[in-house]
C-alpha cells in the first residue's frame, strides 16, 4: 500500500500526462508526443519537487509582449550577423547620420567633463540649454517659446514616448497616415490609446490631404502626427500643404505633434517650415519636437527636444523627473555648443553630401526595371515602390511582400534595406542614403542584377 505522499505524487503525475496528451500540438512539442508527455512530465515532477524553481516563465506584461522589435533595429542585426560572419554586406538600413559628430561639439563635451559638469541637474534639461533652443526656435522657425516651455529629453524618441504618456488616455484616436516612424504606433500602444492609420499612397506623394484628415477626426481624435521630412518616405510637407492641414484643425480640439528632427535635411528648392508657425491657432495646439541626432550627427549622445503648450511640457517634466531625471550632464553643455556658432558649415557640408547621394540613388533606382523612386526631398531615404516584382520567385524565395523582398534580397544578394510593411507600406522598401556613394553604387549594382533574375 503507498504512502498518502507518493498516492498525491502518483495523481499529479497522471494528470499532467492527460493534459499534456490533450495539449499535444502545442508550442511545446518536442520531438515526438511521446517524449513531450515524458519531457513534460520530467519537468512538472522537477518543479513540484523544487529544483526547477529558477526556471519558471517568468511573467512580462500584456504591454510589454505587444510591442515588437523595431523592424529597423531587426534587419541591421541580422546584417550584422552575416557581416560577422565574413559575408559583404551592403547596408542600407541606417538611420543614423554616416559622418562623425563634428569636433567643435565633442570638445564642448570633454570640457564640461574638465569642468567636473557630472552631477545631476534640473529634470528637464540645464536652463542655459533650455534658453538656447527657445531662441534657436525663435531665430530659425519664427515661434515664441519661453525657456520653461521647452523641454530636453533623452533623444526624440524619447521626446515622442514622452509625449503621449503625458497627453493620452485610453480611448484616445491618434491619426496618423502612412507611412510612419515605426515608434509612433508603439508609444501611441504603450499610452493606452488607439492609432487611426490613414492610407496615403504614391498619386498624393504619399502626403495625407486636408479631405482624408477632414473624413478622420472624430470626437475621440485627440492628436495628429506630422513628420516632415519624413521618415521613411524622404518627402517634405510645402508650406501651403500644412496650411492646408492647419485650416482643417481650426475649431477643434486636436493636438498636433510635429516631429521636425530632419528638419536641415532638406534638398533642391525645398522650404522647411515649422507647422507652429502657421498661426497663432497652430501654435497653440503644436508640440514641436526635435533633436540633436540627425543634425549634428549625435545619435549616441542621446538628446532631443520639446517644446508647447506650458501645461503639458509641465507634465512631461513630471513624468520625466521619475522616468530618468535629467539627460546626461555634459551632454547637455555640449549640446549649447552644437548650437552655437560653428553649426552651419558643419551641418551644410553633410547636407550637400546628402543631397548628392540621394539624387544619385533615386536615378539609379528608376533606372531599375519595377522599381519607381521619387526623389528625396528631405531626410536620408529613398523609399522606392518595389510592388511590380510581388508575385515573382526569385531563386526559390516567393516575393509576396516587402518583408519576403528585404529577406531574400538580404540572403541572397547581401544587400540590407527595411521593408516597408513596420512603416505601414507593404508596396515599399527603404533604402538609407546614409553610407558612401561607393556603397550605394555596390548595393544597387547587386540590387539590379538580382531583380533582373
Ligand atoms: C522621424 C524620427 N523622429 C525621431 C527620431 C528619434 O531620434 P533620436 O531618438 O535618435 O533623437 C527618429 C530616429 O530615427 C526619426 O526617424
């Protein structure tokens, strides 16, 4: 006769064998069901006995299994792993300026460290810079900011993340037309509130009309994402487009974020213009963010920018003060000296640099038989409709989309770019124009001759 102990044991044990014939087919199926039911059963008896313990699934919370990896960061991981493994890849995935921060800043850096700068400071950014990027946006882009209503974050992604902590609730519309920063609808997710994706598409230069963003305010519509230039798209809002949109928005209550970080980026005969600036309606209701990464090429120094309405740069600086504290100190004084004399030729050198490569880009790809290109007028991209070659194989891979396109083109041909799906644009790839003209003569050497298959 068994003892009550082993008798408990015994049950246990066959009861977890009929669940896991039940479960058969899971996502935990081994090698064959037999050994699932053992392997199972193996790991249940371990863990009722103890020894497994530390090997539990530990929880992660809804929210944070909703959010993906950014497809960008997944494409140039997997570039990197085939880089590492001696394959020559051609990137084209960057999204980070290809030159070096300009010197000017990097000392501005170390003298502050000298300076024992290493301390914390005010949550929301050191006042100096604070009163150095109210008057930048007064002098470049006619808005009347004060020191207090600016705000210095930890890079504008974080300006973004930031952003829709402090204004959304649930049940909040964003509206936000394609195609979009890949983080815009995760931060939008993350506050709890829902994204209204607006198609746009190559007759319109893949801008949203004053119609489509008429037709999708509701009463719910609490805010509207503007990004120009755009990324991915490489295009830029004219003057009169956001006037345009600005009338729309008259006698609501929407919030316009207006992330204006490739705002130098800019090419041929093409105005930038603030969409604050519009009125004094549009001033109102903006949010104006910013950063230092594009621009002067600062992307590990972490900084970006806000500025708007007081009340809520306010609350990000409540949500800020128990997020992180304050950038990293003497990345804010060199900050003061990005912005301050030596700036413009510095940043006029990348420019033009830009400017070149992403002209010649955009021939080359129309020169490509089923891939149409606009030329970039704003940002570092190219983002070229691939569609014509949907529904081909290509060396054995099924092209039915951007993502089979970037993936076989990547494996097969070594050349890295982001499918256009994650920025809401199957028909799309982007390409960056970040990285030498003799790579982007290499890449799209290879990326000819593999379509031409
Ligand atoms: C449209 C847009 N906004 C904001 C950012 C944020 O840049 P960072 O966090 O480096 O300042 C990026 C970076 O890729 C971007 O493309």
């Amino acid at each position: 006769m068994p003892d009550l102990r082993s008798r408990i044991f015994r049950a246990k044990y066959e009861n977890i064998r009929a669940l896991s014939i039940k479960n058969r087919g899971s996502a935990n199926f081994l090698d064959s069901p037999g050994s699932f039911v053992f392997n199972n059963a193996v790991v249940y008896v371990k863990r009722r006995l103890g020894f497994e313990r530390n090997k539990r699934k530990m929880k992660v919370s809804k929210r944070a299994q909703e959010v993906p990896t950014s497809a960008t960061i997944a494409v140039t991981s997997r570039a990197q792993e085939l880089k590492a493994q001696g394959v020559d890849v051609v990137g084209f995935g960057a999204g980070a300026p290809d030159f070096d921060t300009p010197d000017y800043i990097k000392e501005a850096a170390i003298e502050s460290l000298k300076a024992g700068q290493t301390k914390y400071t005010a949550a929301a950014g050191v006042i100096e810079l604070r009163k150095i990027i109210a008057d930048k946006l007064r002098k470049e882009n006619g808005l009347n900011y004060t020191p207090e209503q600016v705000i210095v974050n930890i890079g504008g992604k974080h300006s973004v993340y930031e952003a829709m902590q402090a204004v959304l609730d649930p049940g909040d519309e964003v509206i936000l037309a394609t195609p979009y920063w890949v983080t815009y609808p995760e931060t939008i997710k993350l506050a709890g509130a829902t994204a209204k994706i607006i198609e746009t598409g190559k007759s319109t230069g893949y801008k949203i009309t004053p119609a489509q963003l008429e037709a999708a305010i509701t009463d719910k519509t609490t805010m509207l994402l503007i990004n120009s230039p755009n990324n991915p798209g490489g295009f830029t809002y004219t003057p009169d487009e956001l006037k345009a949109i600005a009338k729309v928005l008259e006698g609501t209550n929407v919030l316009v974020i207006s992330d204006e970080i490739y705002e130098k980026l800019i090419y041929g005969d093409t105005k930038f213009v603030s969409f604050a600036s519009l009125s004094e309606d549009a001033f109102n209701r903006t949010l104006t963010l910013n950063g230092f990464s594009k621009t002067y090429s600062m992307t590990g120094w972490r900084l970006g920018y806000t500025a708007g309405p007081l009340e809520i740069i306010k609350a990000m600086g409540r949500l800020q003060s128990h997020m992180t504290s304050n950038p990293v100190t003497f990345c804010q004084y060199a900050a003061i000296a990005a912005l301050g004399e030596p700036s413009a030729a510095a940043i006029e050198q990348m420019r033009a640099e830009f400017e070149r490569r992403g002209k010649y880009m955009s021939d080359r790809l129309n020169g490509i038989e089923g891939v149409e290109c606009t030329e970039a007028t704003g940002a570092f991209y190219c983002f070229p409709d691939v569609s014509a070659h949907y529904g081909r194989n290509i060396n054995g891979a099924n092209i039915t989309g951007s993502m089979d396109f970037a993936k076989a083109l990547l494996e097969q041909a070594n050349v890295a770019l982001v499918p256009g799906l994650p920025f809401g644009c199957d028909n799309n790839v982007r390409l960056s124009f970040a990285c030498s003209l003799e790579q982007i003569t290499k890449g799209l050497d290879r990326l000819q001759e593999w379509l031409s298959q």
